[in-house]
C-alpha cells in the first residue's frame, strides 16, 4: 500500500509540473503567472480542490503519443473568493501552449456542468493557443463545445477585461 501512495504522489507531482521546468521558467520569465500560481493568486489561500489533476490526452499521430503530460494543459478544481464557493479553469500555457485538446475540453466542460449544476459562478482563467489541431475534429469539437457551453450558461455574458 505504502509503494502505491508513493507512486501516486509521484504522479501528482510530476502534473504540478507538467509542462517542465524548463518551460515554466520561460514563461516565468516573459513575467506571466502559470496557471497553478494564477489559481493561487485568485483564491483564499488553501481553498483550491484539483479536479482530474491526472488526466492525460489518448491521441496519436504526428507525435502526441510520445508525449502525454498530466492535467492535458488545463487545471480545473473548486475554491473560494472571500468566502464564497467557485469553480474554476485555468488553461496552462507550458503544456501544448495551453491549447485546447479532447481531454482538455472535456475537464472545462466537467467544470461548467459542475458549477451549473451547483448553481456556483465559473471563473475562466485563459491562456492558451486555441484548438490543439494535432487532435483533429475531437480538438475541435472541445473547442467550440466549451465556447457554447459558456454563452448557454445563465449570466455567462458578463466579462471583465
């Protein structure tokens, strides 16, 4: 039992990372927040609750199956600003440029439904290149389903810039 909890802690750190060290520090240095410190900076402290912090694309060709990273370039979870319960997405720009994929589009539509569905308000915290076009018609069908899932929320026309 020890060795499997090692090994999923392993796991979990290896996606508090997944785009690399090297890539976090590139974009650290472009003076841009990832998307973990975004979440971090935007909820109370230790409110945050990853959701699907393991999941990985199941694409191939052009090379994605040699490279599956943890989250799939996006951190969804729940927390609270100033008390008050939200749900919450923040694309990771270090994993495939944060943009969007299968698995990716899936985790912000699980998000969505789930704030819906708990009547909570939904932050979007985005930074990434649009649809992954390496995953083909999945990519895009994530894309834009999470693009129409937004305008069909109720209030979901209120932005800030």
């Amino acid at each position: 039992m020890a060795e499997r909890l090692a090994e999923l802690d392993a796991r979990k750190a290896e996606a508090r990372v997944a785009g690399g060290e090297k890539a976090i520090e590139r974009h650290q240095a472009k003076g841009k927040m990832t998307a973990r410190e975004r979440i971090e900076y935007l909820l109370d402290e230790d409110t945050f609750q990853e959701l699907d912090m393991l999941s990985r694309h199941v694409a191939s060709g052009m090379g994605l199956e040699d490279t599956r990273p943890y989250t799939d370039g996006v951190i969804t979870g729940y927390g609270k600003i100033d008390g008050r319960k939200v749900c919450v997405f923040s694309q990771d720009f270090t994993v495939f440029g944060g943009a969007v994929g299968e698995a990716h589009g899936e985790k912000i539509h699980k998000i969505m439904d789930m704030a819906t569905s708990m009547g909570l308000p939904i932050i979007g915290l985005n930074d990434g290149a649009g649809a992954r076009i390496q995953e083909g018609v999945a990519a895009l069908h994530a894309y834009g389903g999470s693009s129409f899932a937004t305008l069909a929320r109720p209030g979901s026309c209120r932005r800030s810039r």
